[in-house]
C-alpha cells in the first residue's frame, strides 16, 4: 500500500480517506527533468499551471505500491538533445508560469518500451514517430 502523501500545508485539511481507486492532485517542480512518486499503475490524466504552480492530474490505486516516475519538461523553441529517444517519452500536456514574461513548458513522461508496448491504448495522443506531431495533435483538439 501507498504511504499517505497529503501534504496538509500544501494542499490544505483531508476532506475524505480513500479506500480504492481515486483521483489525486501533485505538484510538479518547475524543472527541466524531475520524478514523483505516484503509485504503481497511476494513470496520467492531465497536466496544468494552477495558482502560479504546476499540476498534476492521475488516476490512482492507493492500495498500489509507489514508484518512481520520471519527467522532462522543454521550453518552445529549446533545444532537444540529440541522444535522447523522443518515442521513449509520452506527451501529457503543458503548464505556463508568469515570471517577467509567460513561460511555458511542454511535460513529457519518460516510458520504456515494454510500458510502451503494454499500454498503448492508455494514451490519449498518438505514439507518432515524433515529438511534433504529439504537439500538433493536442493543438488541434
């Protein structure tokens, strides 16, 4: 089982225990590349800048273990290095943040290929062959 990770500072008093399945609300660090800890088999719902913060959105099993989950986040118009293997990362969305002027980032979670293989149907973009079309997809939408 997941250990509690209500942070009662952050996010203010419990309003409810969970016993199952439930939605949970993290804060991503404003980072090129960081990882969190979401319980095994969390899925991904939606990324978004809230309050001057950046969030996250998953389903969750509290009953699950944690894992180690990995990110990278990219500025419009940064450079990608050339060694990393973009079909290894699945787009999830953007966050913007205001410091002098907006600042944007693309949020993108490092999976392997066995995740891959194993749970295409999970993914709310196309596992295109590159970055730009996960992009240009969630803009169409």
């Amino acid at each position: 089982m997941s250990k509690d990770q209500w942070d009662e500072a952050l996010r203010g008093k419990k309003m409810s225990t969970p016993t199952g399945k439930t939605i949970f609300k993290y804060q991503m660090p404003v980072q090129e590349q960081f990882s969190l800890n979401l319980p095994r088999g969390a899925e991904i719902l939606r990324v978004a800048d809230q309050g001057g913060m950046f969030w996250l959105w998953a389903l969750v099993d509290i009953r699950e273990p944690d894992e180690i989950r990995q990110f990278r986040a990219f500025k419009c118009g940064a450079p990608i290095p050339d060694d990393l293997v973009l079909d290894l990362l699945k787009y999830l969305g953007w966050a913007a943040i205001f410091v002098q002027q907006e600042l944007a980032l693309y949020i993108f979670e490092e999976i392997s290929l066995t995740k891959q293989k194993a749970t295409p149907e999970h993914s709310h973009y196309p596992l295109g062959p590159n970055l730009l079309s996960r992009i240009s997809y969630e803009k169409d939408l």
